[in-house]
C-alpha cells in the first residue's frame, strides 16, 4: 500500500458511477453529472475523471459516493501498475469501511456501553443512535488528548508484537505498524465519539481487546488486495492479447505466429492503433457493495472484465462437448481446466487465482468466480466476486 501513496495522481479514464448521496452532494456542489452507457448496456449518471488522485477515490468511497468504477481501454500493458494500484485502492478502502463498521458493531456490544444505556434511557448508544457529523466533530473538538491516549492504549501491544516477531523483515514491520494506523485513521467520529466517551471507564479494556482483534483480523485480509490486484491485471491482458491476435489475423493475412507478432514492438503498436481506430475495446469495473441500507452487502465487491470474443461460441461447444456441467455458471478455475489444446494462453491468470482463492480461504474472504456469455451482443463476462 505504501507504493500507491507515492504516486499522487493516476491516469487511468474512470467513469465514476455516483450513489444517490453522491449524487446530491456534486449537484448542491453544481458539478455537472454525466449519463454514461456501461458495458452492460445500463445507463447511469456520474462524473468522468482522468487524471484523478488516488486519495479523492478513497474519500468518496469511504462517504458512499461511489456505486461503480468503469475504465475501457484497447491496451492495459502501458497502465499496467496504474491499474493494480486503483485495484488496490478500492480494496483498501472498502475494508475500512468494513472495519469501522465492525469496530461500532463490537464496540456497542461492550458492558460499559451497555451500564451507560441502563443509566440513559433517553440517551442510548446503540445502532439506531444517530449524530451528525457537526455534532460528533463539536464534540470531539476538545478531545485530542483522549483521542492520542486511547489510540497509544490499543496500538502499544499490537506495535510490541509485530517488532518482536523475528519472522518480519524491517520493510515488512514498517508496512505493518503503518497499516494499523491507517485503518484507526480512518475510523468514524462516531466511533471515536464512543472510544473518548468511556476512555476512563472502568470496562474500556473490554473496548481496547475487541478492536485490537478486528484490527489483526483486518491486517490479515488486507493481504488479499495484492493478489486481487494481480489476477484483475493478468485477466485484462489476456483479453488485451486475444483482441490483438484477433487484429493480427485481420492485419497480416495468413501469419500463423500471431503469439510472436503481437510481442514485435513495431507490430504490436501498429495493431494498438487499429484497434483504438476500430474502438475494440475491453472493459472492467468494479462495483461496491449494495449501498448502506443493504443489510450484509456493505463489504461486497464484484469486479467485472467484458470482451467481445467471436471464439467464445466454439469455445463453448467444445467444453460443453467433454462436459455436462452448464458453462454459463462454470467457476473460472473449471472454465480454465477445460480449455481445448491450443488456448493455452487463455491461462495467464491461473496461477494467481490458485493464490488468491487459497488467500481468502485463510483470512475467510468470501470468493466466488463466474464465467458468463451475453449472447445478444457476444460479450465474454468474467466476474470476480468478494465479500469482505
């Protein structure tokens, strides 16, 4: 994560898609709102960014501005750590989203909170509590000094054990110790409205205990962001390079080698160019969650790569010929195995979807991979979907 923040600004063509809370906020803010038609054919309204920064993604994330990221593009190769690096930011951020929400969920739980609403009946603190953002930030005004002590009482052991663990290289430490930071960073007023109000509270320790433990069980999914980062990008360039020896063939009649062609640097930019001239082009998105209100989805993400495929329909009838299961509901690991000879290719990706399905298996991400077809307009679809 620390690589990302080096870079101040990405230039990547984003079609931002706003909630409905994004949406009111860049109209009072008399932002003028683009309708855009997505590779699903769905038309929805947002705001067009390139370059953009990869902190204002984060914080518009984070608030629930934004319901989906699109980029289209004919060639990935060139923006290859630009897009891992937004694939990254969108994981992170929607893991501290779902960290925050789980601090509050555990922290309400805590029996200082709960002797404080037996005492307050008119002053409950529970999940149906709601302050604004003026009154939490009004009141938590003159509260640095707790705010600095409490983050001290639960940093202090966990920054003990990640230095007394010999197992860690000093990088490894540093990502470490910055990585518990960002995530009580970024925790909400409201939760930071409940930890300064019972920090002196006999029972706060119970407080302390439970968001260091979500803090170790957030630091362990935070490992999967590389590895989601890394498939997304060996995906996009394979169907980059299924496009380009589709041009190839089309180019240069009767070249069998079109593998060696697409690698040639003069060639490979003479069939960009055709393919930006044609506007072939392959498309991925990500879309978050389910919106705020939609109980469980908060923490989903599916990440979609569409390419139109004139082979898919061949493809098809051949692994439906070894095989009954329904293609258009084949896991993408299955859909790799049963490739005919000579699609090799199509298995860049494999070697890290093994990592990555073995990754959120252990930090227990929820991971589940679909192979789609839509047949009116002969796109492949291949979904990623994790619920964090």
């Amino acid at each position: 994560m620390s690589g990302i923040e080096k870079k101040f600004v990405l230039k990547l063509p984003l079609k931002v898609i706003l909630t409905e809370s994004g949406t009111s906020h860049f109209i009072t803010a008399n932002k003028k709102l683009l309708r855009f038609k997505l590779a699903d054919n769905t038309e929805e309204y947002g705001i067009s960014l390139n370059p953009f920064s990869p902190q204002s993604i984060q914080n518009m994330i984070l608030v629930d501005y934004i319901s989906k990221i699109e980029i289209s593009m004919s060639e990935f190769v060139s923006s290859r750590q630009e897009i891992m690096d937004l694939s990254k930011v969108i994981v992170y951020s929607l893991l501290y989203k779902q960290f925050d929400r789980q601090v509050f969920s555990e922290i309400i739980k805590c029996d200082c909170v709960k002797k404080h609403n037996r005492s307050n009946p008119s002053q409950l603190i529970d999940d149906r509590t709601h302050l604004s953002d003026n009154q939490l930030r009004l009141h938590l005004a003159n509260k640095d000094s707790a705010i600095q002590a409490s983050r001290k009482e639960i940093l202090d052991p966990i920054w003990k054990s990640i230095m007394d663990n010999k197992e860690f290289s000093p990088e490894e430490k540093n990502i470490y110790l910055l990585m518990t930071e960002k995530f009580l960073n970024r925790l909400s007023l409201m939760n930071w409205y409940i930890i300064t109000k019972f920090y002196k509270d006999d029972g706060f320790a119970q407080m302390t205990i439970a968001i260091r433990h979500l803090l170790a069980e957030y630091m362990d999914k935070s490992k999967v962001a590389e590895y989601i980062s890394i498939l997304v990008m060996e995906l996009a360039l394979n169907s980059e390079n299924t496009n380009m020896k589709k041009e190839a063939r089309n180019m240069y009649g009767g070249i069998d080698d079109t593998e060696a062609m697409i690698y040639d640097p003069e060639v490979r930019e003479k069939i960009v160019a055709e393919l930006k001239r044609k506007h072939e082009l392959v498309f991925l998105s990500w879309k978050l969650g389910g919106g705020s209100t939609a109980i469980g989805k908060q923490g989903r993400l599916q990440i979609t790569l569409y390419n139109k495929d004139d082979e898919f329909q061949e493809m098809k009838e051949n692994i439906e010929s070894k095989s009954s299961a329904d293609l258009n509901r084949k896991s993408l690991i299955d859909f790799y195995r049963e490739l005919p000879d000579g699609e090799q290719s199509t298995d860049l990706g494999m070697y890290y979807f093994s990592y990555l399905d073995d990754a959120c298996k252990k930090v227990n991400v929820k991971f589940e991979s679909i192979v789609n077809q839509f047949s009116a307009s002969d796109l492949t679809v291949i979904n990623l979907v994790f619920n964090f």
